[in-house]
C-alpha cells in the first residue's frame, strides 16, 4: 500500500492530460472526477460559468429544479439561476428568439443556513416536506448551491429522495470547491456529533467556478486553506509547496488575499490530493482515511465552541497540532520533525487564535471520545483514534484502516497546554450528578442564555435547538441532567398574560403529559430534555395509525386535566390572544402589508367567526394550544409525548385537534377520522362507536381550520414591530395565512 499520490502516476497524468486539453471556452476547462469503479462525475473549472451551468441544468431535462441554497449563496449570488425563472429574457433578446427557446423546468428554491447549523435532523425533514409539497417527481433535479456544509446536507437528501434523485454541486466556497464535492461523502450531525448520519452519493455534475470566491470572507478562505494544510502534512512535495507559497505572498499584516494565479494553483492542488486517492478508495476507507488527519480533535472543538465559530479548516490545522504532539510524546515523530510538521500548521493558526472563553477540557474531550470513526480501532475506554504521520508526507499505515489509536489522555494535556481550562470547582463533581437541580441553577441558566453570544454558549457547553421566532431555546446537561433551557421573549408576552407565562408547562409536566419543568417564571424555564424526535406534516398524514392513535390517547389525557387556577376562567386563549395582536396591529397600521384588507376589516372578520363559533358552543378544556407536529416528540418505543406548552390554557378542544392536522399540502382525511376515533373512544365520548355522528364529528373539528390561519396571520401581522429587520417575510407569510383563511372561512358556517 502506497499512499503518496505519485503512486498513480499513470492515472494521474491521464487525469492532467484532460484536465488541461479538453477546453471548453477561455475561463473554462473539464476534467473528470473518478471515484474509483463507483461513478465518474464529469466537472467544470472555471470563471463566470452562469450561462454554462444553466445550459447544463436544461440538458438534464428536469420536470422542476430544486435549488438548494445557503443565506449567504442567496444574498451574495441570489440571481446566478435567474436564467430558468420563465419570465426571464437576455439583455438584447426579442421575444421572438426568446419564443424558440425550449421550455423551461419549473425553479423552486428554499433557503438553508449557513454552516453546520443546516446538518440536522430538522432541517433535513424540512427539504423532504418542501420537496413532497412542492409536487417533486423522480424526473425533478436537485441543485446544491452554497458551502461545504450545504452541500452534505443537499446530498444526502438527494441521496434518499425517492431513493435517488439528480443532483448536481455548484460550490460557492473554497472548502467546497477542493474538499467536499470531491467526495461522494453526505452528512449531517447528530446528539453533538460530527457527520455521523449519512451516505455515499454522486451527483451528476460539478461546476466549479471560482468566480465565488471573490466574495469570500476571510474565515472562509482560511477553512479552505486548512484542508490544504492537512495536505500539505500528509503528502508533503508540491503541497507544502504550494500551500507556504499562499502564505509568502502575504505582506504581514491583518489583511489576507489570494491572487487568481494562487488560488486556480491551490485549488488543483486540492483536487489532485483528493481525486488521486479517491481513484482508488472511492468511499474513503482505508487509503482515503487519511484525510480524517486532525479531525477526531477538530471536530470536538467545532462542536464545543458552538456551531460556525472556528471555521472548519482552522480547527483541522488545531486538530492537526493535537496529534503531532501525541506522536513525539509516543516517540514516533522527532521534535525535529515535529517543528516542520507544525510549522505549516502555525501559518494558518497563528492568523486565528482560538477566541475566549476557550471551552473547558472536559467538554472537548467529551465530544472527542464520542467522534463518528470510534471502534474501527477498538480502543479502549481511555483511548482515542486518529491518522498519524512520522513526519510531513510519511503517514504511518496501519490495518485499522489507517487510524492509530493512543491514549486519550495525551490530549487532555495537549488541550491543557493550549490554555483549555478545566472544569472549575463549580462544576459538577461526580459526587454532585444527580443532585436536585436548584431555582439558582435554573435561573443562572436563563440568564446566561438570555444574555450571551453563541459563541460563549457553545464554550459552556450549550448546543442551540432554536427553531421558531418567539423564544431562545438552548440544550445543557447540569448535574448530570439533560435539560433545556428557553428565555422567553417579548412575543411571549404579546399574546400570553403575565402571570401565566410557563404555567401550562409546569402544569403539563406534573402530569407526565410533556417533560417535567424545574422552575418556570416569566423569563423563561427549565426542563427535561426528552429522547426521540419531533414530527413533521408527513408524519400526521401518511396514515401510520399506531403513530395518530398515540397521539390521540396523549391528547385526550391533555384535555382531561383540570384548568390552573392561573388562567382565567371565562374567555378561551384564542382570542384572548387574538385580541391582543390586534391591539398591538392598532399601534402600526401603516405596517399593515399591501394585499391584506384594514384592521377594521380584519376586526370585523374576527367578530363575524367568534358569533359563528359561538353558535355551535365548543367544548372548552384544558390544552396545549399550539399542537403542530413539531411540538410532538416520538420516542424510540413509539410513545408520545407534547413539548412547548406555553400558550396552553383554557381553549377549545377542536382547536387544537385542527391545529395538529392543518396543512398546506395534501391532508389525509381517513387519518383525521381514525385520529378522532380513537381520542373521542379516550375522552368516553359515545360518537366514536358510530359513523354518522363521526361525520359530525369530523365536520365540527374541520370547522376550526379557519380559525388556525387566522391566529396565525395576525401572529406574523404584528411580527414587524418586534423583529423589523424580517419584515418582508413576515408580511409574506401574513398574507399567505391570510389567504388560507379566505379560503376555508366557509368551514365556519
């Protein structure tokens, strides 16, 4: 086994040889990308490739294009894809030229965020719903359109949708350019650890056009350039030759710039790393395992600092140093040869010094022991794993797949050396796990969350699950309890009275119907962290039974529980809350958006349903009232339970039926029937025994649709005034709600 890329000098000079002669323009050339006999991906290399990329997309014939993109790919490059919109005409085009063109697929696009953030179980259930409600076939074209991250992501969604779907990269950083569409690695992160749910895929193109990189931030040029250091130190000869000479051109100061020469020179560099290996290991087992160098440490300090902190390539080079210092601690690479060795590595680190508060050494190591390529070695419980090299470009091969494993303990020092602290005295000792969590714990947390970058939250081990608009919501451990944290924000109190803030949660949890809460105040609280997953729309309609008749018999235990004296007797939440928006849309009704009708409309609709509503007299009891699918978590043995009770309270029973069931996409009605079946045979309502009043049964929860997208229209009606700075997309989903409520007002007769 040779793993020097010179090893494949034949296929090499043949991959050259078309990388350089087939031309396709004077900014462009093609080169091949071979993965072994699993695919070959034909590539682009090149400038100012729009024209060319979209030419390509319309040779594939897609019945619509999916394009998959970042926040920064859309706000920096929002219109490279403006060439499939149909409306859209070249400057100088008739109409009549225009007219002969073939037809056009039609675009969809949805907007990911940037970095790791977007490797989650949520986010990649949220492109499944979009592709499903979308109307996408097994004709559609998936487009990845941004960073590495993105790309792992928009992968491995294709890579599962309908079992396959084409795909196509258009990277828009560096990192993504040389280092991750050169792999059919896909990805996301999982329970604080790295890539470790995922898959093998190709895509069908690649289309590298450096023209991005101009608007490359420096920490994004640096991520880039760390993997080309991991090279360097791997394979050494023209790798650390071209990596120092990035470095040399530098004048010496803050500023940090790569020419076109450099950069074209970098990046085939990075390519020739990758494609020469990867011409033999497609799925990067054993050969290509040594481009894991330096991420067992990298990836736990990523995660430990907190998602988008460190740029991926600068924790590779930290990682990097971790490991060159276990090696001359075992007597494997000299301090000689060690000086070298990280000598390329400070290039990179010495631009960006690990920020403060670093996290503690316990934290990071905790991480790193649970890293995705632990057990290939099968280490023990106080050792770790990683590549190890005896000196730049002599990587040490091992029938472990090319990983080594050493004891965990000489990182521990290693972090300790770097200025890692230890757990202080504050932290929880082991003779303190599992002690009572105290009102002081709790209410330290929602301050620290209430106040603190994520950067300080990620350095005191807080992991970010915020997802919705109205609340902070952090994931700890204290005393040994998985707990999470939310800081109640001002919406909270827009549609919630005072003293009622967190009491349904409180409520919920001594019941066992949601997770057990520690303290609640009007801030914020503190409660268990459950196990499971949350659901999606598709999980509600896809007729799983035994998945609706869990949540039915868990609702109908909601709806029995007696009322907190808290709440107020009398008027339901609804509107309640609805009133309270309207006060609040009366403050600003110049904010009110073109296309949706005055308040006085508004309030005159409001009074028209509620005199409707009252005619039938709803039962009013005890609920959640927010029951979407995603506040439902599932279990690994199928059991149920609700999380995000804040506005539960006094309300109406059918309201939050119609809540878990209101979709934008297709319903399923046989699950809505089947779902009250079992609730009304729960509740001991004699309905569910016959079919005719189950009609009416139906019909009277179907009745509540409109009064769901009416909530929710005067939710984001008001959102301007408390987050300006998304008004247009609050004022788009305003009128949207707005429009379903038009439409299915009639269910209220």
């Amino acid at each position: 086994l040779d793993l020097k890329p010179d090893s494949y000098a034949i296929q090499l000079a043949h991959r050259e040889a078309q990388f350089s002669s087939v031309e396709q323009g004077p900014t462009m050339k093609s080169v091949s990308f071979q993965f072994a006999d699993r695919a070959t991906v034909p590539a682009w290399i090149g400038t100012k490739m729009q024209d060319h990329v979209v030419e390509h997309v319309l040779d594939l014939k897609p019945d619509k294009v999916l394009l998959v993109c970042d926040q920064a790919a859309d706000k920096l490059h929002g219109e490279y894809f403006s060439a499939l919109c149909p409306d859209y005409t070249k400057p100088g085009e008739s109409p009549a030229k225009k007219a002969k063109l073939r037809e056009k697929p039609v675009l969809e696009k949805i907007v990911m965020p940037g970095g790791d953030s977007c490797k989650s179980w949520h986010y990649l259930t949220s492109l499944m719903e979009w592709a499903f409600s979308i109307g996408a076939t097994k004709r559609s074209l998936v487009v990845g359109f941004g960073g590495g991250a993105l790309m792992n992501l928009t992968g491995l969604f294709a890579s599962i949708l309908y079992r396959g779907t084409k795909l196509v990269y258009v990277p828009t950083t560096f990192l993504a350019m040389h280092d991750v569409t050169t792999s059919l690695k896909t990805s996301i992160c999982f329970d604080g650890r790295k890539n470790n749910i995922g898959s093998f895929y190709a895509p069908l193109k690649i289309f590298i056009d450096t023209s991005f990189c101009s608007t490359l931030p420096k920490n994004e040029l640096f991520s880039g350039l760390g993997e080309l250091c991991k090279n360097a130190a791997l394979f050494g000869g023209k790798h650390a030759d071209g990596y120092c000479a990035a470095f040399a051109k530098q004048d010496g100061n803050d500023h940090f710039e790569i020419d076109d020469e450099t950069l074209s020179n970098l990046l085939t560099l990075g390519i020739d790393a990758k494609m020469t290996i990867l011409l033999k290991d497609a799925l990067e087992k054993v050969e290509g395992m040594v481009f894991e160098y330096g991420h067992t440490v990298s990836h736990a300090v990523e995660k430990a600092y907190g998602d988008g902190v460190i740029p991926h390539g600068v924790g590779v080079a930290y990682g990097m140093l971790s490991s060159s210092f276990a090696t001359e601690k075992m007597g494997i690479m000299s301090a000689e040869d060690r000086k070298v060795h990280d000598d390329l590595c400070l290039k990179l680190v010495e631009k960006w010094p690990l920020p403060e508060p670093k996290p503690t050494i316990e934290r990071v190591m905790e991480l790193a022991m649970k890293d995705s390529k632990r057990g290939i070695t099968g280490e023990a419980e106080n050792e770790i794993s990683d590549v190890f090299v005896r000196k730049v470009g002599d990587i040490i091969e091992t029938k472990t797949q090319n990983l080594s494993k050493f004891p965990a303990a000489l990182i521990s020092e290693w972090l300790g050396n770097m200025g890692f602290p230890a757990a202080s005295k504050s932290d929880a000792t082991d003779t303190e796990l599992h002690l009572p969590v105290t009102d002081s714990d709790c209410d330290a947390m929602i301050k620290a969350i209430g106040c603190s970058t994520d950067r300080q939250l990620g350095a005191l081990g807080y992991e970010s699950l915020t997802i919705g608009f109205a609340n902070v919501v952090y994931a700890v451990t204290r005393r040994g309890y998985p707990l999470v944290v939310k800081a109640f924000m001002q919406l909270s109190a827009m549609r919630l009275d005072p003293e009622t803030i967190g009491q349904a949660d409180m409520h919920a949890g001594r019941f066992g119907v949601g997770p057990k809460v520690y303290h609640a105040e009007s801030s914020g609280l503190v409660m268990d962290r459950l196990s499971g997953r949350t659901l999606s729309e598709a999980d509600i309609h896809k007729g799983d039974f035994r998945l609706l008749g869990a949540i039915a018999d868990m609702l109908a235990r909601v709806h029995q529980l007696p009322t907190p004296a808290d709440f107020m007797e009398g008027v339901p939440l609804l509107w309640r809350q609805i009133d309270k928006m309207m006060s609040i849309a009366a403050r600003s009704p110049e904010l009110v958006p073109k296309g949706m009708p005055s308040l006085s409309v508004i309030s005159r609709e409001i009074n028209a349903m509620r005199v409707a509503l009252e005619k039938h007299q709803p039962k009013i009891v005890f609920c959640h009232g927010s029951v979407n699918p995603q506040n439902v978590m599932l279990n690994s043995d199928g059991t149920v339970r609700f999380i995000d009770f804040e506005l539960g309270g006094p309300n109406y029973s059918g309201f939050d039926q119609m809540k878990l069931f209101r979709t934008a996409g297709v319903s399923s009605e046989r699950s809505l029937e089947y779902f009250l079946q079992v609730y009304a045979a729960a509740v001991g309502d004699p309905r569910s025994k016959d079919k005719e009043t189950m009609a009416t049964y139906v019909k009277g929860v179907r009745m509540f649709e409109p009064l769901t997208w009416l909530e929710a229209a005067m939710f984001f009606l008001v959102m301007p005034q408390f987050k300006p700075e998304g008004a247009e997309k609050w004022n788009e989903l305003a009128m949207h709600r707005w429009g379903k409520f038009e439409e299915t007002k009639s269910l209220l007769a």
